[in-house]
C-alpha cells in the first residue's frame, strides 16, 4: 500500500464544502422557521401577561364594587324607613332637625353612588379590554397553529435532508480522519460558512476576497496542493473551466 493510492485531500476537501454550503443552507432556513415560531409565541405570551394583569384589576374592582354596591343599599334602605318614619315625629322642630339630617345622609349615598357608578364604568373597560386582547390572542393562536403545522413538515423535510447529507460527509471525512487538514478546513467552514473552498478568479485572485495571489500559490493550486489563501485563509481550487 503506498500513498499513491489513498484518495487525494483536495477533491475530498472540495466534496466537503459542498456538503457543508447545502448543510449550513438548510440549517439556516430551519433556524429561520425555529425562531420565527418562538418570536411569534412570545408575541402570544406577552399578551396573556397583559390579560393577566387586567384580569386581576377587574377581580378587585368587581369584589370591591359588589361591596360597595351592597353597603350603599343598606344605608339607602334605611334612609327611606327613616323617611317613611318621619310624620310619626309630632313635633315640628324634631321633624325639620331629623329631615335635615336625612337629606344630609341622603346627599352622602348620592355621591358614594356617584363613585360607584364611576367603578362600574371602570369595570366595563377593563372588560372591553380583556376580551379585546382575548379576541387577538385567539387571532394569534389561530396564526401560530396554522404555521407551525405548515412549519414542522417543512422542517422534518429539512432534517431528512440533513440527515443524509451528515451522513455522505461524514463517508468524506472519514477519508481525511486523523489528518490536521481536516481540523484545519472545519474551521475555515465555521468562519466562511457560505464558502470555504474559492476558485482562483482569472488565475491570480482569489474569489473569496479578490486579493492577488503570487505565481507559487497559483502553482500549487494548479498542482491540488491544499493551499489557503494568504488574505483570508479559504481553501483554493482552480475554476472549473
Ligand atoms: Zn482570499
């Protein structure tokens, strides 16, 4: 077995990014769709918060008004027995003394009735406002369930199509186990996820970031040496013509 016979670095380091570019393709547009659903289920969220809030205002402003509520009947109740009591009184000045104070608390009940009027108003919005983000949480839900159904046959596609293509890199690589080009080329792909592998752009640039390449790098390209490009560290090929 000599080494003639091993298969040479530069297709297997080619093949790879291919696989690499389609795999970081595919990996971003499952992504893309992951987060879409978890912004819009924060969205979502964000407003039950809100909901929940209201919810508890109008729970205390509906004890505290159906409170209010039965006092104000009871003092009213008894202002009209009083009332009602009034010309049993046979002297004139007790009556004129007690029908002043009557109107006096009579003139109190109007205004705690005022306010409860004004709570019950109250109430009535905080209503109005929790069945109306009620109605867009639902209006959201609806939106989210639709994607998300849309959604997770998009990305069990995705992750079929990941999965094979992991698997056929990882067959390459496997050619390359042990060797430093291979730890050496994932990290130009994590840095140049879109391409780590250039072609030599009209036989003296580099594709990449168009800087010139001397004559001896161009040479070893031609020979399928692995060679980096000195201004930004991508793995060079010729171009396929
Ligand atoms: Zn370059």
């Amino acid at each position: 077995m000599s080494n003639a016979q091993a298969p040479a670095t530069l297709p297997i380091i080619i093949q790879l990014s291919k696989l690499d570019v389609q795999i970081a393709t595919l990996s971003a547009q499952k992504k893309k769709l992951e987060t879409e659903l978890a912004n819009r289920k924060q969205v979502i969220s964000g407003h039950e918060t809100k909901r929940a809030a209201r919810e508890k205002v109008l729970g205390e402003k509906k004890t505290l008004c159906s409170k209010e509520e039965k006092s104000v009947k009871v003092e009213r109740d008894r202002i009209n027995e009083r009332r009602a009591a009034l010309n049993t009184l046979n002297n004139y000045k007790l009556q004129q003394a007690a029908e002043r104070e009557i109107d006096y608390v009579a003139k109190q009940i109007g205004q705690r009735e005022d306010l409860l009027l004004g709570l019950m108003r109250e109430i009535e919005n905080l209503e109005k406002e929790v069945s109306d983000v009620t109605a867009v949480i639902e209006g959201l839900a609806g939106e989210y369930s639709a994607l998300e159904k849309e959604s997770s046959e998009t990305i069990k596609g995705l992750d079929e199509q990941l999965s094979s293509l992991n698997k056929e890199r990882t067959e390459h690589a496997s050619h390359l186990t042990g060797q430093p080009i291979l730890l050496a080329y994932n990290r130009i792909r994590d840095r140049f996820p879109s391409n780590p592998v250039v072609e030599v752009m009209n036989k003296d640039s580099c594709a990449g970031c168009f800087m010139k390449l001397g004559p001896q790098v161009v040479v070893q390209v031609s020979r399928q040496d692995v060679v980096k490009c000195p201004g930004c560290g991508r793995i060079l090929r010729l171009s396929a013509e």
